[in-house]
C-alpha cells in the first residue's frame, strides 16, 4: 500500500468490566463491504477464551468526502514549484491538474474529467499541464509537490477528492502565480533565488 492508502484490517482491544456489556467503535471501513470479525477475552490472570467470529456487511456509502475549512489551498509557491495542501475527513485519492492561466479553457471543468484527465490527449498535449494524483489518509493534512513551473507564470490549479466508494467532491478551481526567478552569479555559477539557503 502507498502512503496515505486506507487500511485493509483492523484490530485493537480494550478494557472490560465484568458482567457489564462494552463497546467499541471500528472506524472508516468501506461501505458495501463483508467483514468477518475475530473475537477473543482475556482475564487478569492471563486466561484466554476461544475465539469468536461475527459477520457483518456495511451499508452503501453514497456520500463524497468533504475537504477541510481551508483546503484544498496552494502554498509555499516559490519559482518553479508550489504544493498543494489537501485535508478530506476519510480515507481517499486526490487528483489534480494545473493549467497555465491563459490555457485554463482546455482544462477539465468536471471531477470525472479531473480524475481520467489524460495530458497525452490530442486536445491538450501541445499544452504544458501538471496532473497527478496521490493517496490521503482520513483527516490528516497531506502536501504534493508539484515541480518544473515557470517563474512568474499565472496558474488554475483544478483539485478534486475520492472516497473509496467512488464518490468524488465536486471540483475546486486554485488561483497562483509563480514568484519571479532572480539568477545570482556566486563563485563563477549561477543560483536562483529558491536554491540559495540564507544563513
């Protein structure tokens, strides 16, 4: 699994009381879905009981995942990179694509669109665009990296989310500009301005 992937089993434990009826709650499981669960108790002593199965299926999940107060949201933009920061409340994939302003008419317009978006396509493949898409796990701020931008360039950046049902966010469009690339000529080679570190 990749990073950010949802898990594929669960396990845990927990304190009990004697003669009285406890619960605990197993979180973000995929909807649809059939479940064996294994059960076993132990008491102060070390002793064990058999183990025992329960079933249980997990109704339709028909609901898209929800992005976070302020996300998603581009930051840190520098030259000829810039990260997008991402926050969903479940386990999911994020796709995006990142359009030079003046081209932000062939962009996708729909989440299907961002999601199977194809850079080689006839349409758009004469057209620089950034596209990718990467795990993100349930409410845990996730950054990419998106890389080899052109320097003071204005840009659409077209993000969309996925649950594990298939449900997508409708599209959110990110408005950025690169910042202007300064060369500075130290000891015969040339630097820009992000690769230098200030000390």
């Amino acid at each position: 699994q990749g990073e950010g992937a949802p898990p594929s089993s669960w396990s845990g434990y927990m304190g009990l009381q004697g003669g009285t009826e406890s619960s605990h709650q197993i979180s973000y499981l995929p909807g649809s879905t059939d479940f064996d669960v294994y059960v076993a108790a132990a008491d102060m002593y070390g002793n064990y009981t058999g183990i025992t199965t329960l079933k249980f299926t997990t109704q339709a999940d028909e609901t898209a995942p929800v992005f976070a107060d302020t996300f998603p949201r581009i930051g840190d933009v520098k030259s000829r990179e810039a990260k997008l920061k991402t926050h969903i409340n479940e386990y999911g994939v994020i796709y995006y694509v990142v359009f030079e302003t003046e081209y932000a008419s062939y962009a996708p317009t729909t989440a299907e669109e961002v999601r199977n978006f194809n850079p080689y396509d006839s349409e758009v493949c004469e057209i620089s665009s950034w596209s990718g898409s990467y795990y993100i796990s349930a409410n845990a701020a996730t950054e990419k990296t998106i890389k080899n931008l052109i320097s003071d360039t204005s840009y659409k950046a077209f993000v969309t989310a996925e649950d594990r049902a298939g449900n997508l966010t409708a599209v959110e469009m990110i408005d950025f500009k690169t910042s202007k690339e300064l060369l500075i000529d130290y000891g015969g080679y040339d630097f820009t301005l992000d690769e230098l570190t200030v000390y």
